[in-house]
C-alpha cells in the first residue's frame, strides 16, 4: 500500500506474496450461508473414488423463523457472498497490477530520459488507489488490525452485513434464523451500487 511502501519486508510477510486483510471479528463474519432444510446429496471423493449420500438437514424446531424465511435469508446470503467474491476478485486484480506498475517505475528509473513514462505510470496508479479507496479502506490494506480509523468501505460492509443476515461475527448475533430485514436489503442495494 501507499502508505507503506514496505509492508512486504515486515517479518510477517517477509518472502509471501499475498497477505491477509485482518480486521477483530473478520473470520466468522466471512462464514459462508448456511443451507436451509432439505434434502441433499453429499458427495466425498478420496484418492479418486467418489461416495455419495443422501442428506436430510432438519429445522431447528427452537428456530423461530418459518421456511420462506430461512429461504429469503438464505438468498441475501448468497447475493452478499457473490458480492464479496466480486469485490475481493477487483482488490486483488488491482493490487497485482498496481505491484506490476511498480515494477515498470523500478525499471524506467534507472534508465535516463523517462520522465513522460514515468508520469504517465505515476497517473495510473493514482487512478487505480482511487478505485481501491472506493473498495477497501486504505487502514485495511495494511493488514493491522489495530490500525482502523476509518469508515468501512465496499469490502468491509458487505462482510459485517454477512454477519448481520447471516452467521453473526464479532458481537453480532447474526439473523440466519430470520428473514432478512428490509434495512438489511436496502442496505445490500446501497452497497452494490457502489459496487
């Protein structure tokens, strides 16, 4: 990240390619959704053979919700987790490109007379931070999670909405059991918006 051009040779990432964004509550409220009653097929492949067995996944008679609600929460689920899939699929795409472009800047300055390469490299990297600002807060992309100060972006609100409608995360109960609120929707069309 701009804010730390070093971050890579931090003893934590030192020979690693990738690093994690880290955030207290982040991991359960990445769960993925949770399958509604009904039948399944499951199905186990170990060294090459494939088993496969019928699954009866059974209501949760303590589970106040009915079964159109479990389905509608379960489809804002999986709408939130193609979104997220989305997002992390550009973060990514961007985060590649713009360590390419550093590379082009490494090269190109070691070389005279470069100076319009140069700006034109400095440009597009400003253009692809701005686009990464929009999707993940700039705290986030330095994998500390003792360093948030800032207003959740794309990425971070449609994991803590994940956690809202879904599995709960942090000290969020989570809403699985329950159709989705109206806010959570409105919410989710805000979010993918911006997407």
């Amino acid at each position: 990240p701009p804010e730390n051009a070093y971050l890579f040779d931090e003893p934590r990432f030192r020979g690693k390619d990738t690093r994690p964004v880290t955030h207290w509550g982040l991991e359960e409220a990445g769960a993925g959704p949770t399958v509604i009653p009904g039948r399944y097929s499951v199905r186990l492949t170990v060294d090459g053979r494939s088993s496969t067995e019928p699954l009866e996944v059974l209501k949760d008679p303590a589970i106040p919700g009915s079964d159109a609600d479990l389905a509608a929460s379960l489809t804002l689920q999986l709408r939130i987790r193609e979104d997220i899939s989305a997002t992390s699929d550009m973060i990514n795409e961007i985060e590649i490109v713009r360590r390419e472009l550093e590379e082009v800047q490494r090269g190109w300055r070691a070389r005279k007379g470069q100076d319009d390469a140069l700006k034109t490299v400095a440009a597009m990297m400003e253009k692809l931070i701005a686009v990464e600002d929009r999707l993940i807060e700039p705290a986030a992309r330095l994998s500390d999670d003792k360093y948030f100060v800032q207003a959740y972006r794309i990425y971070m609100s449609l994991l803590w909405l994940n956690g809202e409608v879904g599995p709960g995360a942090g000290d969020v109960a989570g809403g699985q059991n329950f159709r989705p609120t109206d806010s959570s929707v409105t919410t989710l069309e805000t979010i993918e918006k911006d997407l």
